[in-house]
C-alpha cells in the first residue's frame, strides 16, 4: 500500500484535495479528527487536567477544545509553551492510532491511504508516508476562506506563524499540487497526480 502526506497552509484546499483522492479510492485518515478523539481519551484527558486544572472539562466531562484553543492559540506568553505540551501529549497518540490503521489497511489489501495532517512535518510523520503532496495557495485566498470560517486575520497569522513555514512546507514535499483556480481545475491537479503516481496502486 502507498501512503500520501497531505500538507499545505491553513486553508490551502487540503480537505477538497482529499475528498478527491477518496474518491478515486485512497482512504482518508484525518488528523484533526484524530486529535479530537485522542483528546478525551483517559491518559490524556488526565496528562492536560493536570496541567490546567478541571477548567477545561464541560459538563459532559469531555475537553472543552475551545478553551484549549484559547491556551495555545492566545496572545499570552505562555501559549508556546502550552502549544508545546499539547502536541507533545497528542502527537504520540495520533501516530499509534494512524500506525494501527495503516497496518489494518495493508492487510485488508487496500492500494493507497492518505494522512491529511496540517503538522506531518511538525509531527515527525513524514516517514509513515510514501509522497508528501504540499497544496499551494496564495495567502491572500487561504485568509478569504478562513474569514468564510469566521476566523479574523489575526486569528489565522496567528495560528499559522504556529506551524513549520510554508517555504519549507513546499520544499519538503514531493509532489505540489496548486489550488489557484477553480474548484474544476484543482480536481484535475489532484487526478494527474494519482493517474501518474498511483494508478498502480
């Protein structure tokens, strides 16, 4: 089976990317949906109670991912810190749970997943991959589509000055896929890369 990385800034296109790859028969792991079932789960509800206190519980007993967010995305001096310790938390568990998935895709004799990971790099998951495919988009589109999310400006450089550099982010893929048209013209991006790379698989 083949692994693709899927990167890309924040709001770059990279869930549009994906959708289209499942389509053509990949299975999608998602790693926001990941973390947010990791994030209750006991050992790590406990490790983040521990650090900030039952503040951050609902009254479901679940994590309160808003008021997390606000820790690690915040303007206080500390939120590189917490941000830290949260993917130090997170991450371990993630990548345990993708490993899992990857080995039960392989037996079942599925031909191609993909790992759809804003921080792959940052993670250290890139050698679970086989390409890492980067979505390029201009800022100035990326911002427009993160203020439809209703996110402000800041909010977005702000959570992306978090991540690696996008300069960097494209200098490690190996494969670029632009998202600078039309929703038409990125499907057919994302169908030349799979046609060349994995119609094998």
């Amino acid at each position: 089976m083949k692994v693709i990385g899927l990167i890309g800034g924040i709001a770059s296109g990279k869930s549009a990317v994906a959708t289209e790859l499942a389509e053509l028969g990949a299975k999608v792991l998602d790693a926001d949906l990941a973390a947010h079932q990791a994030i209750n789960l006991p050992e790590v509800k406990q490790a983040l109670t521990n650090r900030w206190g039952t503040d951050i519980l609902l009254p479901t007993g679940d994590v309160d991912r808003q008021k997390i967010a606000g820790l690690v995305f915040s303007e206080d001096s500390c939120r590189s810190e917490n941000l830290r310790f949260l993917e130090k938390t997170l991450h371990p568990v993630i990548r345990r749970q993708f490993e899992s998935e990857l080995t039960q895709l392989t037996e079942t004799g599925h031909g191609a997943a993909v790992i759809d990971a804003p921080l792959l790099l940052e993670a250290g998951w890139g050698n679970l991959c086989d390409a890492i495919v980067f979505v390029d988009s201009p800022r100035e589109s990326r911002v427009q589509r993160a203020l439809l999310r209703n996110w402000t400006e800041e909010q977005f450089t702000r959570r992306e000055a978090a991540q690696m550099p996008i300069d960097e982010k494209r200098r490690q893929a190996t494969y670029i896929i632009a998202n600078h048209q039309s929703a038409q013209d990125l499907k057919n991006a994302v169908r030349e890369f799979w046609e060349s790379s994995f119609s094998d698989g």
